[in-house]
C-alpha cells in the first residue's frame, strides 16, 4: 500500500508536533484557516425588515378591524383594537372557564369578559390598583372609569377567573390530583399564540427573540394548575413564561408557561 493511500487531507490531519504530544486514544485539534463573518450596515437591514414587518402587520389589523386596509388611522379607538386581538374563541373560552363558578345571575356573556379585559388594560396603562382607579375622588384623573364595567362586576369576573382546579366543574365525583396540568390554560395559550401569529409574523421578514419572564403567582395557585417552579438568581423563584417576540416591532407571537410534566421529561 503506497504512502497517499494510508494519509489523510491536509484539511483534516494534525501537524507532525500535534500528533507527538497527542496522547494515544485523544482527539487532537486539526489545524484550520479561521474563518471571519462579518455583517455591514446593520441598522440598515433591521430598518428595511422593520419598515416591510409593519407594513403588513398594520394591514392586517385593519383588515381585521374594518375589513379594509385602507381605513383613516386617526378615528380608532382602543375598543377597536381590543376587538382585533380578542378572537372570538379567546374570549368563549374565558367566559365558559368563568361561569364554571357562577350560577344564576351572576353568570357572564362574552361582552361581560370583553369590558373585564378592558378595564384590565386600563389598569395596566395607569399603573393603578382597581380601588384607585374606581375612587369617586380619582374621577377627574382617570375619565375611562365612568364608562367601563362597574367594580362589583369587574371583581366578580376576576375572583372566577382567580379559581383553580375546575376542569370537571362542581361534580364532587371527580378529583383532578395536585400539580396536575390545568388544559384550559394550555388551551388558551395555544389560540393566542395562533391569533398572534396570524398577525404579527411575517414569513422569510421577521427576527425573532426568546425572553423569559417570571409570573408573580401564589405558591399554592402554581401547585393547583400544575406549573413548574424555576428558580433564577437574579429574578427569583416562580413559574416562568417562555415569550417569543418580534425584535423589529416588539409583537409577541407565542410562547408557554413550563408545566411539571414537561420539567419531569426534561429531567
């Protein structure tokens, strides 16, 4: 056998020292020209994904909103993109998981949840607690609150939405067992996540960005509907959410909360 037989490429041998100092059995590092990537003009490759991303995502809405993209964006209101993101569905499953704890008259339709979320996002935008922005006295500083659903009924939506561990409802002959995985939620982040999608990703245009947030949740509540507790050093010990986002225009487009089962496969 001749000597270029037995020998390997000179892209994948070692040189003859390497080789020495080898130890028998190791693996050795090949010797390889470095290879340099480099990307010019960043900020203007993001700028021209961001201006095409907007662009058809802003189309969408308003096909959504008003079934034409060419409506005046002057005269919408916050009820219409409430309505643009609320899909039907979203809120059906909302209002059926709500009314599992209410009976008679104190049950909830489809519009009731639509001005619950509503005042959520009031709440959200102020910065404020309900008592605060329901105050007589705070009237002036926060207008919206005259309009909006009244706080009897806003509390009685969020105390139903607050109860845990009613998937067989009130039927005493079923028992769902701790930390067993709540499907209502994993249900609802499946249609948001289909709804945001729909909306906000562009195919072969949008960059998306993983960022985790960690869910201020009672102990207790997190045992209840079987999420997993992860503990980070710097945000603290809880469930988290696995967000997905776009980095151009900050549009979420899905993402879950991590529940036990899966941290026990994982394991």
């Amino acid at each position: 056998m001749s000597e270029s037989d037995t020998s390997t490429s000179d892209e994948y041998e070692t040189s003859s020292g390497d080789e020495e100092q080898a130890s028998p059995g190791l693996w050795s590092y090949v010797t390889a020209e470095g290879e340099q990537v480099e990307v010019n003009d960043v900020d203007r490759i993001l700028l021209e994904k961001a201006r095409e991303e907007s662009s058809t995502v802003i189309g969408r809405l308003l096909q959504r909103m008003f079934e034409s993209s060419e409506h005046h964006l002057a005269s919408v209101d916050v009820a219409c993109f409430i309505n643009a993101w609320l899909d039907t569905s979203i809120l059906s499953g909302l209002t059926n998981y709500a009314n599992r704890s209410l009976c008679g008259s104190d049950a909830v339709a489809i519009d009731d949840i639509f001005k619950f979320v509503e005042v959520e996002l009031w709440l959200s935008f102020y910065g404020i607690t309900p008592d605060a922005f329901y105050s007589v006295k705070n009237a002036k500083y926060y207008p919206p609150a005259a309009t909006v659903m009244p706080l009897s009924k806003y509390r009685s939506v969020l105390t139903a939405l607050g109860n845990s561990n009613l998937q067989n409802g009130m039927d005493t002959s079923h028992w769902d067992a701790p930390f067993t995985s709540n499907r209502d939620i994993s249900n609802s982040m499946e249609q948001i996540r289909r709804l945001c999608s729909d909306i906000a990703f562009v195919n072969e245009v949008t960059i998306a960005s993983l960022d985790d947030d960690m869910l201020r949740l009672r102990s207790q509540l997190v045992n209840d509907i079987g999420l997993a507790h992860v503990r980070n050093p710097k945000k603290g010990y809880g469930p988290v959410h696995h967000g997905i986002v776009s980095v151009v225009t900050g549009f979420y487009l899905g993402g879950h909360v991590a529940t036990r089962e899966v941290i026990s496969h994982m394991e």
